[in-house]
C-alpha cells in the first residue's frame, strides 16, 4: 500500500508534463542537429538524468521512505 500516493502522483504528471514538451523538442534538435552523437547523447542523456532523479523521488513518496534509511 502506498504511503503518499497523492504526492507521488503528483510529481508524477509534474514529470510527465515536463516530458511533454521536451522529448519532441529533443527530437526537433537532434534532427535539426544532423543526428550528431554529441546532440543525442547530450539530450538522451539530459532526459535520463531527469527521469532517474524525479523517478527516484517519485518512489520515495510512494514508499513513504527517506533517504537513508535501507528503502
């Protein structure tokens, strides 16, 4: 059972609304780019980032835990 579902999901739609218009925008700039490897790294790599961390706290919501504490 979720500790604090309401807080996770809305963090949750906060990520999703941020990733809304950044993907196709990453994607306008990579191609706008040539598909230059630095470019797609750069972007594929900035939404990873992104995604793991709010991710990461999304879950400790979830969980009801606190960093540090084994969860």
């Amino acid at each position: 059972m979720p500790r604090r579902p309401i807080v996770a999901a809305v963090l949750a739609a906060a990520m999703a609304f941020v990733l809304w218009w950044s993907v196709p925008a990453a994607f306008r700039t990579m191609a706008a780019a040539g598909w230059n490897p630095e470019v797609v790294l750069v972007a594929l790599g900035a939404h990873a980032i992104f995604v793991a961390a709010f991710g990461w706290i999304v879950w400790l919501f979830w969980a009801g835990r606190r960093p540090g504490d084994g969860g």
